[in-house]
C-alpha cells in the first residue's frame, strides 16, 4: 500500500446492504462481510453477544501501522481484547477496513494479512471496499470503535482510549468502560466521544 499509483477500483456490492444508520440508543446496522480469509461473517451470527468494532486501517500510524502511536504496535488493542475477556467470554472483538482509496481490493488484503501477521491479531479482519458498513455506521477514523449490546443496540462509539499520542500509560479506555456498564446493566458514560486516528480511506 502507498507503492504505485493504481486504477480507481470500481465499488462491487456489498453482500448484504446494511439496514440502518449508526446513532447511539439505535439498532446497530446489519452486515455481512469477508475476511482476510475468505471466511463470511453476519451481524446475526452474534446476536445476543456484546460486539466491539474496530475500524481498521493497515497503513495508519494509529492502526496498523508500526509507530509508537498505533493501538496494535504498542500492544494496547490486544490487551483491551483480553481484559474484555475477562469481563464477558462471550464478546465478538472484529475489525472492519474500509479502504479503498488508491487500493486494490486484493492490495488491501494483502496489506491487512501482513498486519494480521506481524501484530498476532486473532481477531478477524473484514474488508468493506465498497464502504457500505463503514458509512452506514458513519465510521470516520482508524481506529474509530463502537459497541453494541446483547439486545442488538448501539451503546458507545467514538475513541480508542484517552491516550491519543501512546506515550502515557495512564489512560482511559473508553470501550472497556463502556463494556463494564452494559454488563453491570447501566448505561456508558460517556456513549459517545471524538474519535482520533487517520481518516478512513474510503472509495472517492
């Protein structure tokens, strides 16, 4: 990714159109997308499951990237994945990319396996190059999370964590802090926050 200049792509329909617009306090949209590895995954495939998104971004130094500020180089989005863990066995952890600007879809792939690769993240990645789920859920940065509950409602979205430069340890995760509630059976506060990172890169 960032080598060579490539043909515009052209947008090829999603599988399944995603139903609703993301809002807190809203039904979270349906989905069905492709992994990495050519696996399928549906919204429906975890109803009654607590389900943290990651918006995902191989070529951000937020992301994917290898820097001292990327969630998954400096290790803090796996141990946000084993703390949600412990809190609830049961919760689905995906990553969405929904790149598509100056990228092949095969390029995206390829990128998001290396990824997968070097930063062992177990968790699937799912490719959204038409950019239908990362519009109908208004995703805007890399990383930009969301969770949902087990009723299938929007609770949280917006950043990562307070530690936006990833040179502190002392820190908020707001998406832990957001599952804690839920499972507590309150609601997240706050439920909403500015999301930092790169844009994402969708399709012009």
């Amino acid at each position: 990714m960032g080598g060579a200049a490539t043909a515009t792509p052209t947008a090829t329909p999603s599988p399944a159109t995603p139903q609703s617009v993301a809002g807190v306090g809203k039904p979270a949209p349906t989905f069905q997308l492709i992994d990495t590895d050519g696996n399928t995954h549906s919204y429906s495939d975890y109803a009654g499951k607590i389900i943290v998104l990651e918006w995902f971004g191989s070529a951000c130094q937020f992301s994917g990237k290898d820097t001292t500020k990327s969630i998954h180089a400096t290790g803090r989005a796996e141990a946000l994945q084993k703390q949600l863990k412990e809190i609830d066995p049961t919760v689905v952890y995906l990553l969405i990319d929904s790149t598509a600007r100056r990228n092949t879809k095969e390029e995206v792939i390829a990128a998001n396996r290396a990824a997968k690769k070097k930063w062992k993240i177990e968790s699937p990645i799912l490719i959204d190059f038409d950019g239908a789920v990362g519009h109908a859920y208004r995703a805007q940065t890399t990383p930009h999370m969301f969770v949902v509950d087990t009723k299938g409602v929007l609770r949280y979205h917006g950043a990562f964590d307070t530690n936006k430069r990833g040179d502190t340890k002392d820190s908020t995760n707001h998406v832990l802090e957001a599952v804690k509630k839920i499972k507590a059976g309150q609601s997240p506060s706050p439920s909403q926050t500015s999301p930092w990172g790169c844009s994402v890169k969708f399709a012009p």
